[in-house]
C-alpha cells in the first residue's frame, strides 16, 4: 500500500508525491495503466499521503490499508458494472468535511465500470467539488471512460514494468527465490498480481499449464469442443477457489449478526437480507468467472504470439520459455497466417464473452481455429 510497493512507475510517483506536497494539486484524478500495473496501489498510496498530518504518517498508511480511515471513501465492485444507486451514495458522502485528516479523499476503483447514467451522477461531483475533497479514479486507459468525467480531471498514466523490476518486487515482498519471481513475472506479462499468485500458488500454476497444455494438443474439431469444455472447467475452479471461502464467511457473518445460530431456520422476516447477499454473491461470482476466463485468454495470447514470434525468426525470449521446445514443435506445425487468424479468434472471444455471448460457444468458435496437424509445415 505504500510507494515502496509500486515498480517500475517512478514518474507517476513523483508527480503524485509533489501533489501531496502541495505542489500541482487538483481536486480530480484519473490513474490509467494496464491490469496489474498498480493503479490500485498507487492510488491508496497516495491517498494516505493526502489524508495524514505531519506526525502521523504511519498510523494514516495502515488505516488506508484496512480501508478504515474516516476521510477515506472508496467504491468498488465485484460485479460486471458500478451501479448507479452505489455511485449516487458515494457521492453524497463526497460532501462531509474530513474529519482527522487534511484531506477527505474518494477512491473509485475500476471507474470504467460505471455505465454512462452512472458517469453523469459523478460528472455533477467533479464539476463542483467541496474544498478538501480529492477524487482518485482508476482505469485502464481515459478511453474507458466519457470524455466529460475525462474533461474534469488530471490523468497520470502508468507504464508496463519490465520483467525484472516485478520480479525484484516480487522476490522481495513473497519471499521467492529470484529465479521462481522471473518466470512468475515472465509468464505474468508482468501483471504484479499475477505474478504473485503465480509464484506462490501452486494450483494457479497447474491451471496455467494445464491451459496450455490443452490448447497445443488441439488435432481436430472435436478436440477443439473436448478443450473448450475443459478451460470453462479450469475457469470455473479457478473462480470457486478465489469466492467459495469468502461467501461462506459472508453468510455466516450475516447470521451472527442477525442473530441465527449455525444451521438454524432463517425468519421470513429476515430472509430479504440474506436474499440480498446471495445476489451479490452471484454478481461476484460472475465476475469472477469472467475474470478466470479473461485470464486464460490472455495466456493463450502469449502461447500464440510466441509461436508466430518463432515462425517469423524473432529471437527474443518467449513467454512461455518454459516450454520452449512445444513452441517449436507448434511453430513448425503451422504457418504465420492460421497463427494470426488464432491471435484474431482469441481477440474476439474476449470481446464476446464481455458482450454475455455464452463462454462455452465463444471457446468453442475460438479454439477450432487452433486446430492443425500433427506434421511440419515445409
């Protein structure tokens, strides 16, 4: 949560430390950077910077961290989109004074997930904002959002760490030996999330390879179908595994609180409530499941632009260097051009699985093009 856990972004940092400084201080923020570039960090980071007294640095940076802070405001979503009755309450509480801290600060996470009836109840915040109140958004690029809300604030964009700087952070912060963190970051593409769960995760290692694995024994239709049936599976565990644990928690806090011992009968009274949980159990859920699709995509377009990388002669290191002598095999297994139209299939279903075509179809469509035989192209 602190400047220390961001790589590779000096420039950003810099001018984010004179802002707190009083030094080009405005009262809007937009931070834009590809996934797993920090946004999040960075702007938690800064946010404690904003809010602390002199004297109070390190008590401020932990209550950021908890997201406890009274001058604190944060709006995030697990869902597919911010809502707009969620974005109509946050702004309302744009408007209290900060209460300990110089600054009463309003993070919104993802704000590229708020749809445009949404942007425009923020819109109306920006254009007037109270005096001490600071809005931090983040996004992966001003494109995502509209260009009123991108009109109102001061952009700060991120770069791609390199492949070493994730590692170093990597190694440095879990505890991993220097040449786990390399491949972890490698095969990351340098998204520090990641790479972190990469190097400390074994299972998520075993479904990336796995995933692999499946796309490079593609030899026909049906096998395309079979594989398409087992990544939706893959996915799937990956989204139980990072949700089961945590709905659990959830529901058996709700039933403390309302009084309900384990395994008791709800009250048709109460039974709204719990209703209401399990719904936005299902939007995360969904979400999540997206996400672990979304995260197969993007190894698969690693796989693939190493293959045509090797079939164009380019001699850099590939991604997916760990599996260096089935790139081979699958670059001489194909030419340049099914290997693009693949790199375009993959492209496509990602944008169709975020238009809710049915992942299983938008898999399957993506994978027959991978199909190829067994024997070297000459």
């Amino acid at each position: 949560m602190s400047w220390d856990d961001l790589t590779g972004q000096a420039e950003a940092v810099a001018t984010l430390r004179a802002a707190a400084a009083g030094d080009g201080l405005t009262h809007s923020w937009l931070l834009t950077g590809p996934p797993g570039s920090g946004r999040s960090v960075l702007a938690y980071a800064f946010a404690a910077a904003l809010i602390a007294r002199p004297g109070h640095e390190a008590e401020t940076e932990a209550q950021v961290a908890a997201r406890t802070h009274p001058d604190l405001g944060v709006l995030s979503t697990e869902g597919v989109t911010i809502l707009r009755k969620d974005v109509k309450e946050f702004v309302t509480s744009s408007y209290f004074s900060p209460s300990v801290g110089r600054y009463r600060v309003m993070v919104i996470e993802d704000a590229d997930r708020m749809a445009e009836l949404s942007s425009n109840v923020l819109l109306k915040a920006l254009e007037e904002p109270p005096p001490r109140t600071i809005w931090i958004l983040c996004a992966p690029s001003d494109a995502d959002l509209l260009p009123t809300v991108r009109s109102r604030v001061r952009t700060v964009r991120l770069r791609v760490p390199d492949v070493a700087e994730v590692a170093e952070l990597i190694s440095r912060r879990d505890g991993v030996s220097l040449p786990e963190a390399t491949r972890a970051a490698r095969e990351a593409q340098s998204h520090i999330g990641m790479a972190h769960r990469l190097a400390t995760n074994a299972e998520a290692r075993d479904r990336r390879a796995r995933t692999l694995e499946l796309a490079l024994g593609i030899r026909s239709v049906s096998g395309a179908v079979l594989a398409a049936a087992e990544l939706l599976e893959v996915a799937g565990a990956d989204a139980k595994a990072i949700t089961e644990e945590r709905d659990a928690e959830e529901r058996a806090s709700a039933l403390r609180s309302l009084g309900i011992e384990p395994g008791g009968t709800v009250p048709a009274g109460l039974r709204a409530q719990l209703k209401s949980l399990e719904e936005d159990q299902k939007r995360r859920a969904t979400r999540s499941l997206r996400d672990g699709l979304d995260r197969i995509l993007v190894d698969l377009l690693s796989l693939y632009r190493d293959i045509l990388l090797m079939q164009l002669g380019v001699t850099s290191d590939p991604v997916n260097l760990a599996i260096y002598s089935e790139l081979d095999a699958a670059a001489r297994a194909t030419t340049p051009a099914a290997t693009l139209a693949t790199l375009d299939a993959i492209t496509e279903a990602r944008t169709r699985i975020e238009g809710n075509v049915a992942p299983a179809l938008a898999l399957e469509a993506m994978l027959i093009t991978a199909v190829r035989d067994t024997a070297p192209v000459r």
